[in-house]
C-alpha cells in the first residue's frame, strides 16, 4: 500500500505542475502578442527615422558626420537578453550569439564595454571578467524609447572621450512562434543598412502579423533645410541610435514570450504524458494488490476447510 500512495502522491504532484505550466504557457502567449504588435506598431516610426536620414543626405555630405564615422577605442557590446528563465534555448543561443561576435572581432575584456538589458546576460558576462558598465534588470514589457535613450545617452558619452570607436546590438529575431534566431548588428558608426535591416526585420516570416506591410522608403529628394541639415543631423543621429537599441529590445520581447510558450507547451504536454504513465502503473499495482488479496483470501477459505 505504501508503493501505491507513493504513485498517487506523484501524480498529483505532477498534476499540479501541469496546471502551472498551462497557465505560464497562456500568460506567455498574450504577453507575444502584445510584444509583436508593439514592434509593429513603431515600425513606421523606424521607417520615417529612415526617411528623414535618407533625404538629409541628398542636403549634406552625411558621411562627414561624426557617427558615421569609424574612430578608434573600445567596442561597445549591447546585449539583450531576459531575466528569467524557463524559455528554452533562448539565453543560451543569444549568449553563445555573443561570444561568436566578440571573438570574430578579436575583443577581450579591456578591449569592450558592455552594456546588458536583461540579467542572464549581465551575470554570465560579468562572471568572466568582462566591462559590465550598465545592466538593466526587470525591463517590463512597457518599455518604451525614452526608456532605452540612457543606454544610448551612455554609449555617446563614451564615444566623445574616445573611450569607445564602435558599437554594437546582440538580441534574438523573432521570425515566427517556433523560431527565433540570435543575431548581431551594428549600430555605430551608423549607416543607412542598420535601420533597413531593423525595419525589414520587424515583420515575423508566419503568422498572422507576417501579412502587415508598411512601404518602405522611395525615391529621395533634396530639401532646403533650416535652420542647416548639420543642427538636424546632431538631433537626428542620436535618436536613430535609440531606436536601434529599442528595437532589439521589442524584438528580444517578443521571442522571449514567445520561447516561453513554446517551452511551457511542451512541458504541460510532458506532464500530461507522465501522468498517464503514472496512472498506468497506479492501476496496475493496485490490479496486482487486489489479486493478491483475493488469493490470500481464497487460500485461507481453502485452508480452513
């Protein structure tokens, strides 16, 4: 008897993990779907950011800019990832995304500064000695531009002094529920690829938001600016560095929820199927105990006569 309580208590327990993992699974599914709306809905506002970069540069030699140009120094390394876990191969592809990164360029840690949205990536970095110089922990889905403008404010500073000559985003691509791909882009010096990729890369490759389409940019023309395109770069250029950064971290959003579900899914499936192997094995040995009883009883009625 003491086996078959064992069992039950096993399957109640796994009983109540299922429930658990049903829920964080339907959190999670809301959550991706408000995150993917909210990357397409400031889609267009990248898409005008790209605008304004494009026809400025018909007006002045934008190349002269000073963000646009290559300069000596460190490598800022901007990495997002989640705060917790339960998501599957989502950290780890975009951390091991990262070492990929900072090897090819050849980086050490006296050679990059790191800055770490989410607390994954912040420990797993600062743990091997790594310039960890801003970590933003428990970024709620409500984050907005403003938000990530002091890691960019923190990047530029570093930049004047000549500490850092270029920088870079490391964050996971949501392509579609099932599949989310880490990926590397730079972000300084800036170049009219960096917002193109990040607007072509908004739109999930399946699925419901993968229809939405917003034209991108035509033909250019030049504009008389006042007071000079040179003041509207210097207010320009910044923010289009911000909503590089914004958008890593709309994306990141989106593929962590969405990770998760699948993650979450997959587990309620496991348990349910531990539960019918435990419920298998609770109505065999409680077959096996009741025909043992009725033979010790049928013995006994066999021996008495």
């Amino acid at each position: 008897m003491a086996g078959l309580k064992n069992i039950k208590l096993k399957i109640q327990s796994v009983g109540k993990t299922r429930k658990v993992t049903r829920a964080m699974e339907a959190v999670s599914a809301v959550k991706m779907r408000k995150a993917q709306e909210r990357a397409l809905n400031a889609r267009p506002y990248a898409a005008a950011a790209l605008s304004i970069l494009e026809r400025i540069s018909h007006g002045t030699d934008i190349k002269a800019h000073s963000l646009m140009q290559a300069r000596p120094g460190k490598t800022a390394v901007v990495i997002v990832t989640s705060d917790k876990g339960l998501a599957g191969a989502l950290n780890s592809a975009a951390i091991k995304q990262a070492e990929r990164a900072i090897s090819d360029r050849r980086l050490t840690p006296a050679s990059a500064v790191l800055f770490c949205i989410g607390r994954r990536g912040a420990d797993y970095f600062a743990t091997r000695g790594f310039d960890v110089r801003e970590r933003r922990e428990n970024v709620s889905d409500a984050v907005s531009e403003a938000d990530m403008r002091t890691v960019t404010d923190a990047i530029l500073a570093l930049r004047e002094v000549g500490e850092v000559g270029d920088a870079v985003v490391i964050y996971t691509n949501f392509l579609s529920t099932f599949e989310q791909r880490p990926v590397v882009r730079q972000i300084l010096p800036v170049t009219s690829n960096t917002i193109r990729d990040m607007v072509e890369g908004i739109a999930p490759v399946k699925g419901k938001f993968a229809r939405v389409h917003i034209p991108m940019i035509g033909s250019s023309v030049a504009y008389t600016i006042e007071p000079s395109s040179r003041e509207i770069l210097d207010a320009v250029m910044p923010k289009i560095l911000g909503v590089a950064i914004f958008h890593a971290l709309l994306e990141a959003k989106a593929s962590e929820h969405s990770a998760r579900m699948v993650a979450m899914k997959n587990a309620t499936d496991k348990a349910r199927d531990v539960s019918k192997e435990l419920t298998l094995k609770y109505n065999k040995a409680r077959q096996a105990a009741i025909t043992r009883e009725v033979s010790e009883i049928t013995s006994g009625i066999e021996a008495m006569r």
